[in-house]
C-alpha cells in the first residue's frame, strides 16, 4: 500500500488557504468579509459536469466529499488558463471518520480520454489541455470509477503568489541539486521565496524517483506553507485575495466553502495519502505510466472508502499495451 497516516492540517495549500480566510474573515468585519466573499465568487466557474450525485444534499448533511486538485503549468497568465495539468490530486474529506485522504495522479499516467479517440492513448495531464477542466475531470472519473464532487484549478502564478505574501516558507530539500538557477542542498533548512519554492517543487527529471519524488516535494512545500500560521493575518487581505482569484477557479461558491470550514474541520485529525503506481513504457514516441487494473482497483478502492461507497470496480479507460 503507497500510503501513509500523518495528523496535522490539511496539505493542499489553496483548500487550506481558503479555510483559513473563512475561519478568520468574520473577524475582520463585515464590510471586508463581503470583500472577500466577492473576490472568492469571481473565481467560481461552473464546467458543465453532470454531477454524480447531489452535492449540496451531501453537503447539508454532513457527508463525505471529493475535490479535485490541479495545478496548470501556465505560470501568470491570469485566466487564460492554457497549458497542462502539472498536478492532479484526488482529495476526499469524511467528517464522520475524521481523516483526508489524498490521492495523487502522474501527470504521465496513461489514458483513453472520453470524447477525444484522436488523441488517445495520451499522457493524464493532456486531458485538460484538448478539453478544459470538464475533460480533466470526467478523465478521471472515468480513469476510477469515482465521483469527482468539486475541482479546484490554480496556476503556478497563483502559487508564486500565495507562497510570497506568506513571507516565503522553510523547506529542507530531500536531496542536493540544481534547477533554474538555484542550488538546493540536501538536508540543509532553506526559506524559499514563491519563484524558489516552485522550482524546487517542479524540478523532475534528475529526481531518482522521476515525478513520484517531484509529487513529494510539492507536498513538502505546501506542508511548509500550512505552518506559517503566523501569516495568516498576511493571507487574510483582500487586495491579496482579489489578485489571486485571477489565478484560481473552482466550481465551489463561498458559502459552500464557508461550509466546509464549520463543518468538516474534524478532517484535520487524520490524513491518508497514497499515489499511482505505473511503469515507465514508450508509446508513440512518448514515455508514459501505465497503471495496472490492480493497482487502479486499489486506489479506487482507497477514494470510496473514505467516501463511505459501496465497493465497484474500478473504471476502464486506461492504456493496455497487450
């Protein structure tokens, strides 16, 4: 099993980013809390996904939800939003048992995209580039026989920034190298500001592990972000927050982000992580991850666990080479 229990905050910097805002905001007044309210609508956009199931009934009623989390590797091109999927993770929250989980997909993992047979078999993080977020989504519904329930999208521009008005964040490198510019010392504490920060998360190829240890590094980073609790006052502006919803979208409005705040906090407690286990083959030209149906099976049956579903295989869009 790829996964391990750890119990601190949440380690998806923007989720927590926002329920920090929602935690504190009332604080702040309410002429500024409807401020923020504003700034976070505007970066609310319906893609036109049937949804699985009656989110604001699961919602309402307490019961385990799914986002999607990616990350575009459009640096600050505000709403353009062009480019691929440089991250995808599946995050389930259950108030009921009190634990997160996370699960992360390899950008090269090998797929069918639904509704694109002239571009398949193609890399996971192609899907949103051929179809926007409704595709990237449906992908990986599809990819694991799961309920995708909301999606969070936020460009590397956004990160920069979100990690800059934080005041920069303290990271000590698993291994030494060099990427853009910067060296980074294995085992030696460093404060990274936004532009470091990133590239030590984006740094790929020269990893041994490829980009399972580029995935790590990411979640080091957002790790490192979460315990500067001592910005959030800094987070908590609404300037700031008007310019990062230029770099954001979600299909979550403020109240129902408001929601999970008061009510699903408890999910703090406990935080599974687990990720996609492929292997490296060449397909038209391309080197690609292909995941094996068990493995598919067993991550699909990690998400719905934490989901409170019913066992169902798993889905049927990967690539088979035989």
């Amino acid at each position: 099993m790829h996964k391990k229990k750890k119990k601190h905050l949440l380690r998806n910097s923007f989720i927590a980013l926002f329920l920090m805002m929602f935690i504190g905001g009332v604080a702040y007044g309410t002429t500024t809390y409807r401020g923020i309210k504003n700034s976070v609508n505007s970066s609310f956009k319906p893609v036109g996904v049937k949804k699985d199931r009656d989110v604001n009934s699961q919602l309402k009623k307490k019961k385990p939800i799914s986002i999607l989390l990616m990350g575009t590797d459009t640096g600050a091109l505000g709403r353009d939003y062009q480019g691929r999927t440089d991250s995808m993770m599946i995050l389930t929250l259950n108030p009921n048992t009190n634990k997160t989980t996370i699960t992360s997909i390899p950008r090269d993992t090998a797929v069918k995209i639904p509704g694109y047979p002239e571009e398949s078999p193609a890399k996971i993080n192609a899907a949103y580039s051929v179809g926007q977020t409704k595709t990237a989504i449906t992908t990986v519904q599809k990819l694991l026989n799961i309920p995708i329930d909301f999606y969070v999208l936020i460009n590397m521009g956004g990160m920069e920034k979100v990690i800059n008005q934080a005041g920069g964040v303290d990271v000590t490198p698993t291994f030494t190298f060099e990427y853009e510019g910067y060296r980074f010392a294995g085992g030696m504490n460093e404060h990274m500001d936004g532009k470091e920060a990133l590239a030590y998360s984006r740094m790929r190829y020269d990893d041994p592990d490829g980009d399972y240890g580029r995935q790590k590094r990411q979640r080091q980073v957002f790790t490192a972000l979460l315990k500067k609790s001592s910005s959030i006052q800094s987070l908590l502006n609404q300037q700031f927050i008007k310019s990062l919803s230029n770099h954001t979208q979600t299909d979550l409005t403020f109240d129902e982000l408001t929601t999970l705040a008061k009510d699903y906090r408890s999910v703090r407690d406990q935080t599974e992580e687990t990720h996609l286990q492929g292997q490296g083959v060449q397909i038209n030209k391309q080197s690609m991850e292909v995941v094996k149906k068990d493995e598919l099976q067993r991550a699909t049956d990690f998400i719905r666990k934490n989901l409170d579903l019913d066992h169902e295989t798993t889905g049927n869009i990967q690539y088979d080479p035989k």
